[in-house]
C-alpha cells in the first residue's frame, strides 16, 4: 500500500547485507563511518522518494534510537 512503511522481513539475503554493509565501514575513522551512513541514509531515502513512508520511517527511527 503506497505510503505505508514494509516493517515485514523483506530482503533477499539479509546476511549477504549485513556483511556488505559492515565491509563498507572497513578501515573507515568514525567520522567516515557516519559520513558513509548519511549518505547511504540519503540514497535510500531518494530511492523512497514517498515523503509519508519516509516520515514513519524518521518516527521508528526515533523511538528505536530513544530505547538504546
């Protein structure tokens, strides 16, 4: 449904991910780790392009990061 955030497992090969994804932070300082993340959080975002989908994403995001 347009406009509504897939919370659902929905990747092919979630390991193959996770693994590309912690060798994109290879021998990265942690500013060029968070610098890698934003961008990828912006491509990602772009990709969306669904403002609605992107809000209840930040909204997620937010009470996620509010638990650690």
């Amino acid at each position: 449904m347009p406009g509504t955030l897939n919370t659902q497992p929905n990747l092919a090969c979630p390991d193959e991910f996770y693994e590309r994804l912690i060798e994109m932070h290879r021998d990265f300082t942690q500013t060029q780790s968070e610098a890698a993340n934003a961008a990828l959080i912006l491509l990602l975002a772009n990709h969306i392009g669904d403002a609605g989908v992107l809000r209840e994403a930040l909204d997620i995001a937010r009470a996620d990061g509010k638990l650690a």
